[in-house]
C-alpha cells in the first residue's frame, strides 16, 4: 500500500512538473538575467541595422525584422554559446519596441525548416523567388508572417518566420 502510495505522489509530482514547465511559469525570459539584450535591443531600435556582439562564451547577433503598422519595431536578439554550434544552445529574445520603449518581450525556442507547418513551405519558396526578383519579400500564413531579403552575395536570400513578434526560424537560402 505506501509502494502504490509513493508511486501515485511521484506521478502526480512529474504531472503537474510538466504543466508547470508547458505553461512557461519558469520560463524566465533571457533579458531578466541577462543585460547585453535589452541594451542590444535599443542599439539596433536606434541605429536601424543589425550588430554583433562579443561577450565572453557569447556572441550576440541582434536583428531589426520589420516595422509593424503602428510604427514599432520588430527586433530579435540571438545569444549563442561558443563550441555548440546547434540551436539548442541559443537564446533568442523577441523584442516590440514602440516610441523608444519596450513594449513587449518574448523569448522562443526556433522551430527550423522541419518543424514549421506543412502548408507554409510553398509560401517560404515564392516568397524567397520574389526576393530574388525585387530584393525584399514579405507573405502573411495564417498568422506566421514571412519575410524574405537578399544578402551581399549574388542569389543569397535570408528568410526569416515570426509568429506574432517571435522569430520562429531564420533560414539562408
């Protein structure tokens, strides 16, 4: 009886762990202990054009996105650990900067190519054809917006997928 006891706490413990996890409720965004982002953040919101940053283990990579409607800016900031080159080492912080305040922050885990919804793959393609063709590209999926813009180099196109005001995935085609 106090075996089934201890089994059915441990199960209940590992349950509500996972609800727990799933909700984000120690989700701690990356800004909170973590500085260089915020500071990141209002350098690209400034000055309009991306930065990399070294510090430590680090290397920051901070993006302006795109402008929303109403003016505010879309800015994603990545940290990457030194030696681990997967995404699984990467902290990504999404930043709604709006009249020189933050607005809204929002961490994210990127889904990669794979993981993106089916139906969105042929929208990504025509969007990275029409940048090609004329520079930039944005398309709209089902609240996923997809923004496509050339690179230096000849035929070299960056996409990036944001859902809402996170980025999702970043790919170079």
């Amino acid at each position: 009886m106090k075996k089934i006891l201890k089994i059915s706490i441990i199960a209940l413990i590992v349950f509500f762990a996972n609800i727990i996890y799933a909700f984000g409720i120690f989700n701690i965004p990356y800004n909170q202990s973590d500085p260089n982002f915020n500071k990141l953040a209002m350098r690209v919101y400034n000055s309009g054009t991306s930065y990399t940053y070294t510090y430590g283990a680090y290397t920051y990579n901070a993006l302006p996105l795109t402008t929303t409607m109403s003016g505010c800016k879309l800015i994603s900031i990545i940290r990457r650990t030194q030696g681990f080159p997967k995404p699984a080492y990467w902290a990504i912080e999404n930043y709604k900067i709006c009249g020189g305040n933050i607005a809204e922050v929002k961490n994210t885990n990127m889904a990669g190519w794979n993981n993106l919804p089916n139906g969105i793959k042929p929208v990504i393609n025509n969007t990275i054809q029409e940048a090609r063709q004329y520079g930039k590209a944005t398309a709209n999926y089902y609240g996923y917006r997809i923004i496509a813009k050339t690179g230096a180099y000849i035929g070299t196109v960056f996409v990036y997928v944001l859902n809402g005001i996170k980025l999702e995935s970043m790919m170079r085609f």
